[in-house]
C-alpha cells in the first residue's frame, strides 16, 4: 500500500512538472483578441479591455479595468497613435507588453499616402507623403500621422500572431508546439481567404463609396479599392448647413455610390446626405464588436468587411 501511494505521489509531481502555466493574456480591442484567439484556440482564451461599442482613441478605464490591467500576464495594444489614454498605465505594469504598432516586420500606411504608392515597409522609415491628397480625410487623422488601423491587412495579423505565439511559449513552454501549431493553421486559413477576397473584390474596385470614418485604408490597398471622400463632421456636433450641402454635391457627382457607417448607431448625417439621392447606406465595423473572440473570428472580421462592401458595391 505504501508503494502505491509514493507511485501515485511521483505521477503527480511528475505531471506537475509539466503541467501548462495558465497565462493571462488580455488585449487592448478585439481586433487583437481575435487574432490571439486564433493562437491560443484550444489552450486558453484571450480577454478584452474595452467593451464594444467603446471607442480606442479615448476609453475612462473602471478601477476593475485598471487592475486586470496591471495583473496581466501579457498585453497587447496598438500603441499611443490609437489608445493614447492606455500610455501611463502600460507605463506602470509589471508584466510584459507590446505596443503593435512598434513591431518590426508590420507594413505601416500613413494618412495621405496614395494607395498606388502603397509598399512594404518598416515602422521606423520616413515616408513622404501626398498632403494634397485628391480626397479629403478624417478630420481627426493628420495627413502625416500613422495610420493605426493596421489589423486589417491579414499580412499585419500573421505578424501580429507570429510575435503573440512566441511570447505565449516563452511563458507556458509545454505549450510551445500547439501555439505553432495554431499559428501555422492561421497562416493557412488567411492565405486562402485572401485568395477569397481579391477574387470577389476586384470585380468593383472601379464603383465609388465614401466612409464616416478613415480606417479602412490597410484593406482598401490590399484589395484594389480606394473610398471618395470621407463624411466626417469632426466632433459629436452636426456640420453646418453649407458644409452638408458641400458633401451632398459630392454625393451627387458620383452618381450611384455607396455610403458607409460604422456602429453603434448610424449617424443622423448619413440619413441626411443620402436622402433622395442614388446612394445605398451600409455598415462596416471595422472592430468586429459582434464577432465571437475564436479561432476564426479574425477571418470573420474580414469576411465581412469584404462581403459589406462587395454586396453594396456589386449593385450600383
């Protein structure tokens, strides 16, 4: 009997040898906790610190946000061009974070970069950049300024899950060959649905849209397509009455077009520019607010980003 049990007592200490450390892996937005979901499918699950609906430019943290915050195994945000409200927080952490937007290997655009002069290249080179761009921008994006939207160029995922993979086997070693594993499958399945997408795209990159918001611009270069004009008022107030009808003429010289919104709500001033006019009104999320955080979210994300556009487009 007393042989029986030091067999038993040796197998649990040897499985506790082995045994995976559990690792707390939270991300600023759900793009990126889409991505790790896909790298940690099976092991753990990736949380989230802004709830949908939250906007990434400025977010009041709860003293609960704040904590997990600062408990965290790992973080993962895009960096102060996007969440400059996250920057004397992650300051202050004690376990390791990464700011995206400072990965070596991203392919970074910058407002007011035409998309024919779109190319690969590191963060840390200078670009010179088209200030008179031929249609105008966000008010709230500088031509100049780095474009934060980065997640939504697949290449940028991979490069984003390759860095996620590595730190999470550093961290919880009896893993390691899973987290590859995974990574590999991502890599898969984003080849294909790239495949996917610059098949159906390319039959519409030639019909005019225009957007509430500049961040489309990573998906836009990869697929052949490039927005009008941007309806930006520029703030929570509504533009004036010369500045609609600016925007109305221009939705009138285009013709057939469409005009897309990003949620929660559709802007008032959507309803207003469009109204008589050949335009169709369309959603585009660009943060997959209603996306389940799993192994496939990420493809989901732009499955329907590309399927939003394309169904809009295809029947001007």
């Amino acid at each position: 009997m007393a042989r029986l049990f030091l067999l038993v007592l040796s197998l649990v200490f040897a499985s506790g040898a082995v045994a995976r450390e559990e690792v707390d892996l939270l991300t600023s937005i759900k793009p990126l906790q889409l991505i790790a979901a896909a790298v940690q499918d099976g092991i753990d699950e990736p949380a989230v610190l802004l709830p949908p609906g939250a906007s990434a430019h400025h977010y009041a943290l709860r003293p609960s946000d704040v904590r997990h915050l600062q408990a965290a195994d790992l973080f993962y945000w895009i960096g102060p061009d996007m969440e400059v409200f996250l920057k004397p927080l992650v300051a202050g952490r004690r376990g390791a974070s990464q700011q995206i937007q400072a990965l070596p290997g991203l392919t970074l655009r910058h407002f007011g970069e035409a998309h024919a002069e779109h190319d690969h290249h590191d963060h840390d080179h200078d670009h010179d950049h088209d200030d008179e761009h031929e249609h105008e921008h966000d008010h709230a994006h500088r031509p100049g300024s780095l474009d934060a939207h980065l997640w939504l160029l697949p290449a940028n995922a991979l490069v984003i899950a390759e860095k996620m993979a590595g730190d999470l086997a550093a961290l919880d070693p009896a893993n390691a060959q899973r987290y590859q594993a995974n990574l590999a499958a991502f890599r898969q399945r984003l080849d294909d649905l790239d495949q996917r997408l610059q098949t159906r795209l390319a039959r519409v990159g030639d019909q005019p849209f225009f957007v509430f918001h500049e961040a489309y611009d990573y998906f836009e270069a990869a697929y052949g397509l490039r927005h009008a004009g941007v309806f930006s008022a520029g703030g929570e107030a509504q533009p004036g009455a010369r500045h609609v009808a600016q925007m109305r003429q221009r939705l009138q010289q285009a013709g057939p077009s469409c005009v897309f919104y990003e949620p929660p709500a559709r802007p008032r001033l959507a309803q207003t520019l469009t109204r008589g006019l050949p335009a169709q009104l369309a959603e585009l999320d660009a943060l997959g607010s209603g996306i389940t955080a799993d192994a496939r979210g990420y493809e989901r994300l732009l499955e329907s980003l590309g399927s939003t556009l394309a169904e809009c487009l295809e029947g001007l």
